[in-house]
C-alpha cells in the first residue's frame, strides 16, 4: 500500500507533509505535491498533516485514478524534503472541485 495525492493539492501546495515524511518521497510540481508510490513506505504520517486533505491511502476507492499520476510525476518532478510556504492563494483555492483542470494536458491524460 502507498498515499497518493489528491486533485485537492492542486492550487494550494502546503507542505505540512513533506515536514513529516521520514523517507523524504515527496515531489514538487508548479502547483501540486504528489508521492512515489515507490519511496513511500505507508507510514501514514503525512496524510493527517495535510490541511487540504488531499493526501489517501490508495486503497481508498477515489485514490485509485491518482496511482499512476503520482508515480508519472515523482519520475520527472524534484524531489521536496522541507517545508516551504503554500501558494499564496492557497486557502482560497482550498476544497474547490474542478481542479484538475488546472494541470497541463499532459499531466491530466493519465488521470
């Protein structure tokens, strides 16, 4: 089992996650974080701190459409080990559905 995230990091990127993660498998895009599946080791540490909730183990059903999204992004996006400031409209954006349209074409194909 791995976390995966979510459409709801999309636009809001907070980073309480990554602060947490012992294994450092967080990855950072222009306006989202997502998980190498690979890397992470479902300690589950991250999933309560993220304040969009945006962060599901992949056995949630929803969270099945993002596996492969996550593991795609990890591979081409750096990695992130330190807390940083979430964008800055992020609690604006927090919770509002249609995200996804909100990433490249490229990234959504696979989703």
């Amino acid at each position: 089992m791995t976390f995966v995230v979510t459409d709801n990091c999309i636009k809001c990127k907070y980073t309480d996650c990554v602060e947490v993660c012992p294994v450092d498998c967080f990855y950072e895009g222009e306006n989202m974080l997502v998980i190498n599946p690979d890397e992470c080791i479902d300690c589950g540490v991250c999933e309560p701190e993220c304040p969009a909730e945006a962060i599901l183990p992949d056995t949630e059903p929803e969270a099945a459409r993002w596996l492969e999204l996550n593991a795609r992004l990890a591979a081409q996006w750096p990695v992130i080990t330190e807390r940083i400031e979430p964008l800055p409209d992020a609690d604006e954006w927090n919770g509002k559905p249609g995200k996804l349209d909100l990433l490249s074409e490229t990234v959504v194909e696979a989703v």
